[in-house]
C-alpha cells in the first residue's frame, strides 16, 4: 500500500518560535541560579509589541526583557522594532502545596496531563522522515543566513516534505517540498530560488540519499517580506507538533517552552520518547507509541497505554512489565533521570526536541536497550 504523509517545520524568526525562545531564555536564566525554581513561563509577539507572562517562583533574578533582546538581536531586530513588557507573577500556592508536599513526600506532579512517546525504526534518529527533513531544510537555512551566505534571506521561515511511502516494498521516496522564506524587499527572486533549491533543499534531501525525483514550491504567493510578528501574532506553544513528532504519533496537548521539569508535559514527554526509542532500538517493534497520564500533586502517572502498531511479537503486559522495571517514572525519577535540572532548554526552542544529533539529551540515549533485552528473553 502507497501512503503519503507530510510534517512541517519553522524557523527561529517564526512568531511562534521567538515566544518559544524567550520562553526558554528566561528558564534557563532563572535555572542557571536557582536549580528549584518553579518557571512557566509564556510569550505573546504581536506587531511592535512583546508581552512576557507566566508564574515564576523563584530566589533568583530574572532580567526578562534582556532575556528577549538576547533572541530578537540575531533574528534581525533592533531595540526599535519592539515595546517589551513583563507582567511575571508568582506560581498559584496551591500548585505549589500539590508539588512540594505530596502524602509520601516525595515530589508531586505540576499539573493533570496525559504525554505521548514515539519512536520509529526508519532512520538513525528513529523519527518519520518528513519531521526530519523538515527541521533539517530550516535549520539549514537558518544557519546559512545567520553566516551571511543567504542573501536577501530573514529569519522567518516555514519548510514541509511530503514523503511517500511503499509499505510492500519498504521504497521511501520524497514527493514534495514547500519552502517559504522572508526575504528583503529589493531581491532578485531567480537568483533567490535557485539558491533556496540548490544550496537548501537539494542539499539537504540528497544528502540523505533521496533522489532528486520530487517537486519544489518556493514562496508560493511570489513574495514574502512582511513576517515575523509584524505578519502574525506569536504565542509560546504554539508549535507543539513542529516540536513532536510531525503529525504521525498524538499529542497530549500540552507545550514544552518555558517550563521547569516539575511540569509533566514536559518532562514526562521527555521520558517518553526515551522509553518508545530504546524499545525500538531494542526490537520490541518497528514503531512504538506510549502514553502516561499523571493527576497534579501526585508522583507517578495513573495511567500507561503503548501501541506497538500491529507487531505481536510481545505482549502488551510484558512490555508494560518491562517499562515498569527499566524505566523510574516518578517526577522525581523523570528528572534525576533525565538531568532536567542542568540541561540548557534554549537550543530544544527551535528545530525540534527530538533527535537531535547536534545535541546530547539524555532522552535521546539508548543506554537502556541491552537491558530490555535481557528483559525480553
């Protein structure tokens, strides 16, 4: 059976992903001082006017609006393009009481919230290759702009890759790929696209080893230079997909940027992914999802569900057994585990959170598959 299936991705001066990035600029601020902090933090971008809300509870000291101009400088923006506010407040007492003091004493959940985990076997970074060629043709662009190369080149920017794929045969072949870029407003759009196709997007999919057999849409409406905020309004969040799993696996719907590990919509997908890659890699089944669902103030998720897509050749008990043994999915578990507390949460903001081979996140390592084997005797 042939099936088509496209993702998409955004670059840094997205209105989306600026918010992400202030987002996490300010978190990582805020860590780097106070390992226990209690951040979530959220960023609206509209026209000239920045807004960065949220509830911080911290001993620390957070210059928010220098944590913005630390983004808006490199994606092209002077002090002059944007009015910055901050109206931060404290985290709710509640939440709070439900987080640090749990019946047990341990640590609790910092809100309700089901997760999601994929992995696929498909390539080196066990994700679908529309997600990842879709990241990679931004990414690319991004840096070749930021390096002067890109001429006429801004920073918001959208990629998307339509993949086809053969299940008789396992044939994988791209079939189209879309690419808007902001460009100045004096360009010479032929020497524009040609550049777009053959320095980003033949570069990037050929390197891949995909043959040059797919269509290309460069700028489809012929112009692109009103973007970024002054085009559309940003929100942190936003691109919960983009920053997932492209479309193939669910969402629980909730946003990763400018939130401490105690928020399990973070951390807790975070772990996720690590469970579903190492038991693809360990060959429990091709492709792997899970789901954990945690209730605020409790420690450990109320709830498992895995989907291993047709492949019967384990049980869904002794998976879940084998998870159980393996994996520690407490919040306190999740983050010791995971090193939640000392990772820089600002280069995930853009260009996905999942793998990531220019990063070392420890949700990314397969240092559990020899175990799960083991297990699997």
């Amino acid at each position: 059976m042939i099936k088509l299936f496209t993702s998409e991705s955004v670059g840094a001066g997205h209105p989306d992903k600026i918010c992400d990035q202030i987002s996490d600029a300010v978190l990582d601020e805020i860590l780097k001082h106070d390992k226990n902090a209690r951040v979530a933090c959220d960023v609206l971008v509209n026209n000239k006017f920045i807004y960065i809300g949220g509830q911080i509870t911290t001993k620390s000291y957070c210059d928010t609006v220098k944590c913005a101009w630390k983004i808006l400088k490199p994606l092209g923006y002077s002090e002059n393009d944007f009015e910055v506010q901050s109206g931060i407040i404290g985290q709710s007492a509640d939440i709070a009481l439900g987080v640090n003091e749990t019946q047990n004493k341990e640590l609790g959940a910092g809100d309700q919230g089901t997760v999601f985990g994929f992995a696929t076997n498909e390539n080196k970074y066990f994700l679908p290759w529309p997600l990842v060629l879709s990241h990679e043709l931004v990414k690319r662009a991004e840096e070749l702009r930021r390096s002067k190369k890109f001429k006429w080149a801004k920073s918001d920017m959208k990629s998307q890759v339509t993949v086809e794929f053969d299940s008789e045969n396992g044939h994988v072949e791209v079939k189209k790929v879309l690419m808007s870029i902001q460009h100045d407003d004096n360009f010479d759009e032929t020497q524009f696209k040609k550049f777009i196709e053959k320095e980003i997007i033949d570069h990037v999919i050929l390197s891949h080893g995909f043959s040059k057999t797919y269509e290309i849409l460069i700028n489809p409406t012929g112009r692109f230079v009103v973007g970024g905020p002054e085009g559309d309004t940003g929100l942190t969040g936003r691109k919960i997909i983009v920053d997932t799993y492209g479309g193939f696996a669910r969402h629980g719907g909730g946003a990763f940027s400018g939130k401490d590990a105690t928020k399990i919509d973070r951390s807790a997908a975070y772990m996720a992914r690590y469970i579903a890659k190492n038991l693809v890699a360990a060959g429990v089944s091709k492709k792997f999802e899970i789901q954990l669902a945690y209730a605020i103030g409790l420690p450990r998720p109320q709830s498992i569900y895995i989907d291993t897509f047709g492949d019967k050749t384990y049980s869904e008990e002794k998976i879940i057994s084998i998870i159980k043994k393996v994996f520690d999915l407490s919040v306190e578990g999740i983050i010791k585990t995971l090193n939640l507390k000392e990772i820089k949460y600002l280069p995930l903001a853009t260009f996905g959170h999942f793998g990531r081979d220019d990063l070392d996140l420890p949700w990314e390592k397969l240092d559990k598959v020899q175990e799960i084997k083991t297990l699997l005797k």
